[in-house]
C-alpha cells in the first residue's frame, strides 16, 4: 500500500510541474591543437627547403621567398640539440635567397642603363653587381657545406621509418645546390658580357650640358628661368631633345636651339624648404651610334612660401544622420582670408567653406546615415592662398560614430491565472487579464529626438506590433491559451525607432502563469486514484478464497512493479558538426606545424597550406587534401552536417595523425595499421 501511494504521489508531482527537463547533449571534447605534441619528423623540413633550392635555381626569387615565410623553427617540436642549427641553414638560405634577388636586379638595372648609353651611371652599378656576385659565391659555399653537416646530424635523431625520407631529401638538395652552382656560373658570364659592353660604350662621344638659373630662390607658384647649352667636340648640338628634372622627377621637355643652347622656365607647386633641378640629354635615333648620356651639375633652389597652421575642435561622438557644428582658425604670416577649408569623413568629401578675415571658419558636418558605427578619421585640409605663396596644412583625428540605444522599460504583472473564465466570473477579470490578453505598460525615451518608435511584443507565435506616441505606452496583447500551460513564462519585446542614430533595444520581462486547469486534473486524478485503491482493497479482501497460495498474487505484484514504461527520452538536438569538422582540421594543422616547422599564415588559405605541406603530409598528402575540401565546406557552404560527416573528418584526421605520430583526435592512441580511406564513416559516431 505505501508503494503504490508512493507512485501516485510521483505521477501528481509531474502533473503539477507541467514541463519536462530537457538536457542538452554535447560533443565529446577533443585534443587542444595548442597544446598538440608529435615526433619530430626528420625529413619533411629538409624536403621543404629543398623546395625552396628548387625555386632559387629556377631564378623564382618570389616564391623562394614566400616558402620561406612559412617556416618557424621556434614553434617545431625540434629537439634542443639540433635547434640553432636548423635554424642557421634556414637564414643560410635566406640570406642567398636574398642576395641572389638583389643580384638580378641590379643586374637588370645595368642592362637598362645601357640601352640609353648612360654609360657612367651602368659602370657605378657594375661595380654593385660584382660584390653581389662574389658575396653570392661565398654564401652558397657556406650553404654546401652546411648541408652536409645539418644532414649528418639531424639523421641520428631520426627513425628507421625516416630513413628513406632522409635519403630523399638529401638527394633534393644536393641536386639543388647543382643547379644554383650552375646559376652563378651564368651571373658571371652575364656580368662579363656586360662588363664589354660598358668599354664598348666608353668609346662613345660623352657631349656636355650646362644648366644655369637666374636667381637662387623662388616663390611657390612663380616661374623661374633656366638656360644652358648642349656640345660636343666643342661645336654646339642643335635639334636635341633635352629634359629637365625636377627633385628626380621630369617637369619639362625642350629642344636646343641652332646653337645647342635652351632657355626655359618652371613652376615649382611643391611646399618645401628647397628643390633639386638638373638637365638631362639621351641620346636618340642616329645619335645611339655616336654619343653617351649627358647630364648637367644639379642646382639646389630655396623655395620660399609662408607657412600655415589649423586649429579646429574634434566632437567627442558623431551620430549617424545627425549634423553637428565644426569651428577652427587657420594661422599663417600669408593670407588667411577666403581660403578653401574642405572636410573628409574617411576619404569622402562631407563639407566646403570659405575662412573669414581672420583665418577663422565655422562648417555644418552631417554624418552619413548608413555609417558604421567605430572609430573614423576626420580630415580638414586648407588650400592654398590666391597667390599661391601661402602653403596649404591639413590636419586628421579620431573621432567616434555610435548609435544612442533607446532607453526602453516594460511592466507586466507578477502573477497570471489561467483561463480566467473560470475565476472571479462577475466580479471582474483575473491580474493582468483584458478583453482576451496580457496588459502590457511602459517608456521609450532618449537624449536623442526620437518620434513614434515602433514597439514589437512576442509571446510565443503571437505577434503584436504598435506604435509609441508620447513615450508612454499602454497596450493589450493577446496570449495563447493552452490546457497545460503553467509556470514560469516571458515576453520578448523589441523597439525599432526610425532614425538612424538609434539602435533597435530588446527586453524580456517574465512572470508566472497559474494554470487552474492543471491543479484541477491532479486533484480530480488524485481522488480518482485513492478511490480506485480504496475499492480494489475491499474486492480483494471480499474475492480471496481460503487455501488459496499468495504466490500468484506475489507476482502479479512484481509484474506490476516493475512494468513500468522505459520509453519516453526526449530526443537530443542535432550538435554541432560544422564546428566540429573545422577543429578537427585545426588540430591536423598544429600537428602539421609541430612535427616539420611549416606553419600556416594569417593570410594563406586552406588550398594554398594544402599545396605548402605536401611534402610534410607525405603519402597521407590525399587525406588531408580531402580534410581540406569538408573544412572549406564547414566555413563557407551552407550545407548541412550530420554525423556522417563528423565521423568522415574524425577518421581522415586520424589517418594523418597516424603517419606523423601523435595522439589521435579524441584523446585515442595511435594503434598502428593503414590510414583510413577518404570518405569512410565511423558507425560508432
């Protein structure tokens, strides 16, 4: 008898609850990639540098480079001995690497010159170009016999596995160093070949150009005149295009007259304390055959112009939409009268004025209205005076946008009883009730002008929208009705306000809802269930026949005890697979990272750390090619992921796992046998 009451007072317990506990299930956590160790593999840092060789010899200094940039001794798990010298054969190649770039360059440079007959300039670079050519030779043969020495020591610490490995790699490098031998031998014989036609050139007639100027300083904005005269074998050359440089720039292009003399004049627009011209003749058409480059002495001029300073008041915040008032004051010895003042809001042109007698200036600012809200920079330029005499400044700060959230409260009542027919019927509504809904009370204010924002209130699938006049509100919303609904409750409410310097607010106000039905079904159980006990007790007591053996009887009970229902587990929600893909790969990377050096850039992409790493994945190259398609696919599709694919990631990043050494992911040892094939499934997900 205790029992069976002990199991109706169970069943009222969950009558009167009214909710079922539902508990979330989680993913199994997984193996930190921060904190990842593997073995060292030997060879795969070897066969990356080897790949690096392979790019100099071919004269891709770029890609050199750019292999180069993803190799990070410090975060390998390299052993302590064999660190610094891992480390100086990746700076020996760094620094051949750029050697050999500059090299080239200054190879090319020389070429070029050349062309133009710019004899003298071709013979000073010459000379660079032979001390990077020896410094090159010297540099590679440090990098040969560091090769054979690295090799031997990193080959002790590998294992048996390694050793092919090892052999290949030493392979690749040494045929590497064959090639970049070979690359020197053609830089010698370019520069030899250059170096010939430097004499050659030398033999051409090397005219000369004087350049003089009628003053030693301008104005900003004023000509000034220059003259000179271009000949050769002291007979004037007539006809000749002659450039004038300004500060290394061209500014004019001129002919020389009958007698190889020029007069011409320039502007300098540039505010600076002085300038650099000097004239220049290159020789054209025929003239290729018979003279060298000239080049006049170069003239320093002062350039003179006054000064100006800006002075201007930052706002605190800016508002999307709003105007504000800016002021400011330019200062100069020049003219600060009617002097263009332009305001930028990030690159775009926001305002235009004009400066006032005394350089002083006031301009209206609106702020776009689709403006992210951040730190912005505000630009205020002021241009030159009329004269062009009086230097223009400019000034930039930091300013601020936000969006001002509305101050938005709503009331509701503590307590609500349900259905309210049932209670205080002609004596009025039950708390919080109206007309069929919940009544709902409250403010939306402001420090910024808002109008009638528009408020909308959710309770469930219910939907109520209305506008705020006045910033006060009073409003019914209706709520759905149901025979179980009981305990704890909420309504989301949301204000939108129309102006663009407000933020929308959301709210959630809670309360309780005493449903009248649900204690009224557990009293009329409760009562039905001891009445029901009450009559079973008197039909057994009157049905017992005497000698009847209570065995029977005994286990009806038990059956009865224990036929209680197994079923009804709530189901759990689908979890996070995408997420789970996307570590899994993570953790393949830090071990790719941990075991060869070669780690991954904030700017490479997932296909490009695939084509880098081919080397360190080795023959498990195939799986993390197809790890690398289903992460992609977990970042940036908007497909589905279920179990199938959680499991097809887990055992691809076993497979890689299990070539490079390690902790499988999920915190499971290797155990040995083949990596698993792409696309695999793991039923036990």
């Amino acid at each position: 008898m205790k029992k069976r009451l002990t199991a109706v007072v169970l069943l009222l317990a969950l009558l009167a609850a009214g909710c079922v506990v539902d508990t979330d299930s989680g993913v199994s956590p997984h193996e930190n990639p921060a904190s990842a160790r593997s073995r060292f593999n030997v060879a795969t840092l070897f066969l990356h540098m080897g790949d690096v060789l392979d790019s100099l010899a071919t004269g891709d200094y770029e890609s050199a480079g750019d292999l180069l940039a993803h190799v990070d001794i410090e975060s390998a798990h390299i052993p302590d001995s064999l660190r610094h010298v891992c480390s100086r054969y990746v700076e020996l190649c760094d620094q051949l690497t750029g050697t050999l770039s500059s090299l080239e360059s200054a190879l090319s440079q020389v070429e070029l010159l050349l062309q133009t007959n710019d004899v003298e300039d071709a013979r000073r670079e010459l000379v660079e170009c032979w001390d990077l050519a020896e410094m090159a030779g010297e540099e590679l043969g440090a990098l040969e016999e560091a090769t054979d020495e690295v090799l031997t020591a990193v080959s002790r610490h590998g294992s048996a596995a390694a050793s092919a490995h090892m052999a290949e790699a030493r392979n690749r490098l040494e045929e590497a160093l064959l090639r970049l031998r070979e690359l020197t031998r053609l830089y010698e014989e370019r520069l030899e070949a250059t170096a010939e036609d430097v004499e050659a050139g030398s033999a051409l007639l090397a005219p000369s150009l004087s350049l003089a100027a009628e003053g030693d300083s301008v104005w900003v904005g004023e000509a000034i005149y220059v003259s000179g005269s271009l000949a050769a074998l002291s007979e004037g050359m007539s006809g000749r295009e002659i450039e004038l440089f300004v500060n290394g720039v061209v500014a004019e292009r001129f002919v020389s007259g009958a007698d190889g003399s020029f007069r011409t004049s320039f502007v300098p627009f540039e505010y600076e304390s002085s300038t650099d011209i000097q004239a220049r003749y290159a020789p054209r058409g025929a003239d290729t055959e018979l003279f060298q480059v000239a080049k006049s002495e170069v003239i320093v001029l002062t350039v003179r112009f006054y000064e100006s300073s800006l002075e201007f008041d930052v706002p605190a915040e800016l508002h999307p939409g709003r105007t504000v008032k800016l002021v400011g004051l330019v200062r100069s010895l020049g003219g600060v009268e009617e002097r263009l003042v332009e305001v930028r809001l990030n690159d775009v042109v926001a305002s235009q004025t004009l400066t006032g007698a005394s350089g002083a200036f006031d301009y209206t600012l609106r702020v776009p209205a689709d403006m992210e809200e951040g730190e912005h920079r505000l630009f205020v330029e002021v241009k030159e005076d009329g004269s062009q005499k009086t230097a223009p400044c400019s000034q930039s700060a930091a300013v601020k946008v936000v969006r001002v959230s509305p101050e938005f409260a709503i009331d509701c009542p503590e307590v609500v009883i349900v259905p309210d027919w049932l209670v205080f019927r002609g004596r009025g509504n039950s708390p919080g009730i109206e007309d069929g809904g919940l009544r709902l009370s409250g403010t939306v204010q402001s420090t910024l002008p808002i109008e009638s924002p528009c408020v909308t209130v959710r309770w469930d699938d219910e939907v109520t929208t209305f506008e705020v006049a006045g910033g006060d509100f009073q409003v019914v919303v209706p709520y759905p009705v149901s025979p179980w609904m009981m305990g704890r409750s909420s309504v989301q409410a949301e204000v939108l306000p129309e102006e663009p310097w407000h933020r929308p607010v959301a709210v959630e106000v809670s309360f309780n809802v005493v449903n009248l039905l649900v204690y009224g079904a557990g009293a009329v159980v409760f009562w039905g269930l001891l009445l029901w006990l009450v009559l079973a007790r008197r039909k057994r007591a009157l049905t017992v026949q005497p000698g009847r053996s209570e065995g029977a009887s005994v286990a009806a009970g038990r059956v009865a005890r224990g036929g209680r229902s197994m079923g009804g587990g709530a189901g759990s929600a689908a979890g996070p697979y995408r997420r789970l893909v996307v570590h899994l790969y993570e953790t393949v990377v830090a071990v790719l990272t941990s075991s060869s050096g070669i780690v991954r850039q904030p700017s490479t992409t997932l296909r490009e750390f695939l084509a880098i790493s081919r080397s360190a994945a080795g023959r498990t190259w195939r799986l993390l090619a197809e790890l690398t398609r289903l992460a992609e696919e977990a970042l940036y599709s908007r497909r589905e992921f279920g179990r199938r694919d959680s499991a097809q990631a887990r055992w691809l990043a076993l497979g890689v796992r299990r070539e490079t050494g390690g902790r499988a992911p999920g915190g499971r040892r290797k155990t040995g046998g083949r990596a698993p094939r792409a696309g695999r499934s793991d039923k036990s997900a």
